[in-house]
C-alpha cells in the first residue's frame, strides 16, 4: 500500500494511541489519536495529520476573516449598523441609600452647618465688642481731656479783637452750662 508508507517515507510517524492506565482512552485526546473507523493514520490527509501535532490542546481553531459589507441601500455610510439605541441599553438601577442612612448624612450636615454659623456668630460678636471698647475708650479719653482741661471764659468779646493770631489759634468753644451750674451749685454749698 503506498498511502500507507508515504508518512513513513516522509520521516514521519504515524499516530499511535497509547492506553490510559484505566485501559479507557477518553476526551478529545483519545479521539484525535485514534484512527477513525479503523483505518490507519493513512485515512487521514497527511496536511491533516500535521494540523492535528501542530496544534496545540485547549486552542480555538482559527476563524474565518469577516467578509466586509457593501454599501448600505440608504447610501448612508456613516452609519453603523452595530449601534445599538439608547433604549436597548442595560442600565443599572441606581444606587439607593436607606432612610436612616440619609438622615444621618442630613444631620451631620446640619451639625457643620451650625458649627459653621456659630464661629461666624462668635467672630461677628468679637469684632462688635471690639468696636464698642474703642468708642469708649476714645470717648473716656475725650473725657479726661476736658477734664483735665485749664478753661478760662472770656466775657468779653472785644477780648477776642485784640488777640493775636497765635492766640486765636489755641482758643476753642466749649458749653460751658453745665460747668456754670456746677459752679454755681459750688458757690451755695460754700455760702452757708
């Protein structure tokens, strides 16, 4: 037979099935090394016999390269006849939180919220009293500086005529009612 010794002179031999230690060859490997309806590894094609030992376990024979299509009837080419539309999408249901969960949230916001408003109170607060200290202060210095004051009235106003510019320039108004009747209270305490 001269299909049979053609693998045998091509330096190749012929796939032998080797039993399992069950004695029960099974699975893909058994059928691959078996010759199909007892014939020998003849009955196979010798590009076959090579595909099946070059190939190795567990891989996915080879597709076949898709055949490009043709131009669409519509003439829209730019179309992509994969898109799917936005109503066959799967969209996922959204998160959602539980009700104590969100009041929890809402309470802590509230709670840096007030945290918040009371610093901006406190530092308001500051910033008035430190505003008030400064009038009185400012007014207490006025105060002792009137005080403190050597006043003499003029009564006379052809007084203020005959006076220099310089002079002038040092006399200033003053009401002077209130420090008549202190006075005048004075002067009644020491009459009698």
């Amino acid at each position: 037979m001269q299909g049979e010794d053609a693998p045998a002179a091509a330096g190749m031999e012929p796939p032998r099935a080797e039993p399992s230690s069950e004695g029960v060859d099974t699975g893909r490997d058994a059928a691959l090394l078996q010759p199909a309806g007892g014939e020998g590894a003849a009955g196979l094609g010798e590009t076959e016999a090579r595909r099946l030992q070059a190939a190795p376990l567990g891989s996915k024979p080879r597709e076949a390269p898709a055949v490009p299509k043709g131009r669409p009837k519509s003439g829209r080419v730019w179309k992509d006849p994969n898109k799917k539309r936005f109503s066959h999408m799967i969209q996922d249901k959204p998160l959602r939180t539980t009700w104590e969960c969100k009041m929890r949230q809402r309470q802590a916001r509230k709670l840096v919220k007030d945290f918040a408003q009371h610093l901006k109170d406190e530092k308001q607060r500051e910033r008035e009293e430190k505003k008030q200290r400064r009038e009185e202060n400012l007014k207490r210095r006025l105060e002792n500086e009137r005080k403190a004051e050597i006043v003499q009235v003029i009564r006379n106003p052809l007084k203020l005529k005959r006076a220099k510019k310089k002079q002038l320039r040092r006399i200033e108004k003053r009401d002077t009612l209130a420090l008549l009747q202190k006075h005048q209270a004075q002067r009644k305490a020491a009459k009698e």
